[in-house]
C-alpha cells in the first residue's frame, strides 16, 4: 500500500471501501456524514465530497483493470487550523494513459477547480491522490 500521511490526533476520516463502481455512493454518503459531524460548512462539503468521488471514480475506473478490484481508501484530516487535506489511495499498478476520447478524462481537471494544491503520486505500490480544501471558501 502507498505511503501514509502521520496521524496528528485531530479529527479524521479514514475509511477503505472496495474498488468498484456501487460503492462510489457509500465513499460520498460516508464522507459527507463526517464533514457534517464535524460542522463544515454545506458549500465546502459539496466541493470536498465532488472532488473525493472523481479521485476515488478514477481509482475505481483505472487502479485494478484487469485485475481483481482491490480497495480504495480515503483519509481527511483537518489540519492547520482551517484547512482539510485528503489522500485518496489504491493499491492498483499505473498504466499509460490511453488516448482520451472526448467525453471521458474530466475527473483530475473537475477536482483541480473545486481543491487547492492536488498532487498525484504514482508509484509500484499504487497511486495516491492528494488535496487541500479551506474549510471556509476562499471564493
């Protein structure tokens, strides 16, 4: 498995879900009870929950191709005072990027408009996608 961030003892969400298309809603539903547990707020929720289904829909779509699915976890943190950092993670191995046909490859481009700072790091472990949210909008 990829790399963990260190745990800091703050509030965090950290849950694993398997790596196939009918489990995007229980990733949202479940991301959104936490950040509703720990009151933030409703315009931030619906960026940060947005942003985790595309990296968690592409971890899903791309991670485990021809293999079994394998899981997808997804960890927040609140860090800094106000600010969630979120590691979306599959255990799957890179593959090229084959070429994109014009109605698909959206995802990394819709969570880069709603998040601050993504990074993606790819390695034989698999991949993990990294973000930033102020918890208050900056916009």
């Amino acid at each position: 498995m990829a790399p963990r961030a260190p745990t800091t003892g703050r509030p965090s969400f950290a849950r694993s879900f398997r790596a196939v298309p009918g489990e995007l809603w229980r990733i949202r539903a479940a991301v959104r009870d936490w950040l509703d547990r720990n009151a933030i707020d409703r315009d931030v929720q619906a960026d940060l929950v947005l942003a985790v289904s595309e990296a968690s829909a592409n971890a899903i779509e791309h991670a485990y191709e021809g293999h079994q699915p394998g899981t997808v976890e997804v960890e927040i943190e609140i860090e800094r005072p106000h600010e969630l950092v979120v590691h979306v993670r599959d255990a799957g191995h890179w593959r090229p990027v084959r070429e994109a046909r014009f109605e698909r490859g959206r995802g990394m481009r819709i969570i880069r408009a709603v998040v601050e700072d993504l990074e993606q790091k790819t390695g034989p472990a698999g991949t993990v996608v990294t973000f930033r949210k102020p918890l208050h909008r900056t916009s």
